[in-house]
C-alpha cells in the first residue's frame, strides 16, 4: 500500500486531452504498467480489472474519509486481485511494499 500523497485533487482526469495517461509521481506510472502487464500476460483478465477498479472508486466515494489518490486505488485494486487469484498474499504484498519503501528512501534518481 502507497502512502497517501499530500496533494489530493477530486477534479483529476488521469488522461489528458490526448487520451495518453498522466501521472504525477513516477511510481503511479509503475503502477499503471504493472496492472496493464498482469493483464496482458492474462493473470487476470480486463474486464476483473475494471471491475475491481469500479468497485474500489465505488466505495471510496461512499467513504468521506477516504482521500486516497487515483492510482492508490489502482494499488489497492491490484492488490485484492493479487490476493483473491492465489498470485500473492498479504503478508507477500506487504514485505514488498516496505522493501520499496526502503529503496525509494535510498534511491535519488528521478
């Protein structure tokens, strides 16, 4: 899980005016390819993705207290598909996360 980003924005499209992705950090754009590479190599299909999207976006409005960015709910999705697949487990997911979370407190390069 992604800790949440100071700047939150209710407004975001995460497209632009050409219909190409914008990302405001570098790991959202990880993101977006790792969910566009468990689809393609077909550990779940599009459809569960939008899905699991749509139910996450979902809930989040219902929530008032949920400020998460755009792409922390395409984690969050990625996730529970993860999990819900066999793919992974929590405590799986939840290593690596503080291991990136390390590196990204080490790592300078932009």
């Amino acid at each position: 899980m992604i800790p949440s980003s100071p700047k939150q924005s209710t407004s975001f499209s995460p497209f632009d005016n050409n219909s190409d992705p914008v990302f405001e950090s570098p790991w959202e754009a990880k993101v977006f390819a790792i969910v566009n590479q468990l689809t393609s190599t077909h550990h779940y299909s599009w459809s569960e993705w939008t899905d699991q999207l749509a139910h996450e976006i979902s809930a989040a409005e219902r929530d008032a207290a949920d400020n998460r960015s755009y792409y922390e709910r395409w984690v969050s999705a990625c996730e529970k598909l993860l999990i819900a697949k066999g793919l992974l487990d929590s405590q799986a997911i939840d290593e690596k996360v503080e291991v990136l979370l390390a590196e990204r407190e080490t790592d300078h390069t932009h």
